[in-house]
C-alpha cells in the first residue's frame, strides 16, 4: 500500500509539473505574438540570397526582431514581399528603409533597418494585416556594383580614347613633335648663356620699369600739384591781364586823341614846309638861270638899276 501511494503521489506531481510546462508555454507563446509589432518589405532590387524565415532584423547593428515570412508578391514585378516581427520599443519611422546585409564569409543574409536624420514621424504597427510597409533602400553592396559599372564604363571610354590617342596619325604626328622639340631643346642649350643673358637684361628692364613707373609716379603727382598751382596763378595773371587790356584801352584812346591833334598840326606845318619848299625851288631855279648866264651875272641884264635912295 506504501508503495502505491508514493507511485500515485509521484505521478501526481509530474502531471501536475507538465501542466504547468504546458501553460506556461502556452502563455509564452500567446506573450509573443502580442509583444511583436508586424512590418512589410518589398525588395524589388535586391537578392534574397542567405535570407530565411527567423533571418535576424537589425537596427544600428542590434538585433531587434527577425523575419517571419517572405514570398513573391503579386503583380508580376518580381518583387520578393518579406514580413518581419520586430519588438514594438524599436522606434521606425516613416524615412526608416530595409537593405539587406550579407556576410562574406558565411553568406547569412539580415534585414538592416537604417533611419536618415531628421524629425519624421513614427511609423504606427498595425494590429491585423496588411502590415504597415518599410520602403526599399540600397544596400552597400549595391552601391559598390554601381560604382564598379560606372568606373568600368569611363575605364572603356578611357582606353578608346587611348586608343584613338595611339593611331598611326597620331603617332607619326607625335614622333614629329618630340623630333621638333628635341631640336628646340638643343638650340635652347646651344643658347643658354645668351638666353641667360637676355633673361637678366629683362629683369633689368622690369627693374627700371618699376622704377620708371615710381618716377613717372611721383612726377604725375607733382604736375598734379604744379597744376594746381599754375591754375591759380593763370586766374590770378587773367585777372591782372583784365585790368591792364582795361588801361591798355584807355591809354589807346588817349593816344588816339593825340595822334589826331598831332596828325592836324603836322598837315599845317607839312603845307607851310610845302609852300617853304615851292619858294625855294623857285629861288633855285632863278639862281640856276643866272649862273647860266655869267654876262649878265657879272654886267648885269642891260635894265637901268636904280641906286640906293633913288
């Protein structure tokens, strides 16, 4: 009897046990489908190579849920629709987009969420589907095969560019110009003390210019000064040359008077001097006449003459 009552009490503690297990699974179970908050991804441009179901979800490089399901989306646009449960603290906002990281080495795939700075609203979780949806961003990996297209694309347009570079008119023009060069190089060389020289008479020359121009300068702003100086004096000398036009004027007038007084007195004394001139002409011509006729000078004209008194 001892032993079936130890056998009922043990097998009444285990089941007793496994209840409990089993309800606090069930609870457990039920906790974390409340806890989780739901999002959609659509991955349009990216591989979901290494992504499976309970494939981490990571912010800022923290886990903070894991994917819970994933297939084609409808529509034909061969984008790949990934649902995602993540702790509902997590703050995603409406600028937040998923990328997908895939480690090198072992090929596991995550979901990365990446939220720009800003001040974007929080996106809300929903409580039935459809999910709220994270946009799409660009992974690194995607960024690097961009960049390694385009520096491919300009590296071929590089060396078609070379190649053209390198056409047989192009080297046979090239060979010419270095040809030319060298020969410019050697007469440089031939003439290197006379460039020298001519080098140094330049500078010499760019000396003297700056001084020149100091000179130049400084004579500028003594004309300037000398200028300003002989304005002055230019007024002050027309002013003075006014008045003297002004006596000038007046000591002409006065002139002019006098020269018409003495221009009338002088044709007086020019008639006296005529008349004065016409006397003697006269008198000359009769003494003329007489010394023509010495008989008559010396007995006289035959006329009786009168003595004194008579």
């Amino acid at each position: 009897m001892e032993n079936e009552a130890r056998y009922i009490l043990a097998g009444s503690l285990i089941v007793a046990v496994s209840l409990l297990m089993l309800a606090g699974l069930v609870w457990l179970a039920g906790g974390s489908q409340i806890a989780y908050a739901h999002y959609t991804i659509y991955f349009r441009n990216q591989s979901m190579d290494g992504l499976d179901i309970n494939s981490p979800v990571k912010l800022r490089g923290i886990k903070v849920g894991e994917v819970s399901n994933y297939a084609f989306a409808p529509g034909g646009h061969n984008a790949v629709r990934v649902d995602i449960k993540i702790n509902p603290a997590t703050p995603i906002h409406i600028s937040s987009h998923a990328v997908v990281q895939r480690n090198i080495v072992t090929g596991l795939a995550a979901i990365e969420i990446d939220t720009p700075p800003g001040n974007s609203p929080l996106l809300i979780p929903g409580a039935t589907p459809p999910w709220p949806i994270i946009s799409e961003g660009s992974s690194d990996l995607e960024k690097v095969t961009t960049n390694l297209t385009q520096i491919s694309q300009k590296t071929a347009q590089m060396l078609d560019g070379i190649n053209q570079m390198l056409s047989p008119a192009n080297l046979s023009a090239l060979s010419t110009s270095l040809k030319n060069l060298a020969t410019v190089s050697s007469a440089l060389a031939a003439n290197q003390q006379d460039m020298l020289q001519t080098l140094s008479s330049i500078h010499r020359a760019a000396d003297s210019f700056d001084q020149t121009s100091d000179s130049l300068y400084a004579t500028s702003e003594h004309f300037n000064q000398r200028f300003a100086g002989l304005a002055d004096q230019t007024q002050t000398a027309l002013q003075h040359t006014d008045l003297v036009l002004d006596s000038v004027n007046r000591q002409a007038l006065l002139l002019s008077g006098q020269l018409q007084i003495l221009l009338a007195t002088s044709h007086q004394d020019m008639n006296q001097i005529t008349n004065d001139l016409h006397q003697g002409e006269n008198q000359l011509s009769e003494a003329t006449r007489r010394l023509n006729q010495p008989a008559s000078l010396i007995f006289g004209n035959g006329s009786d003459q009168t003595a004194p008194g008579e």
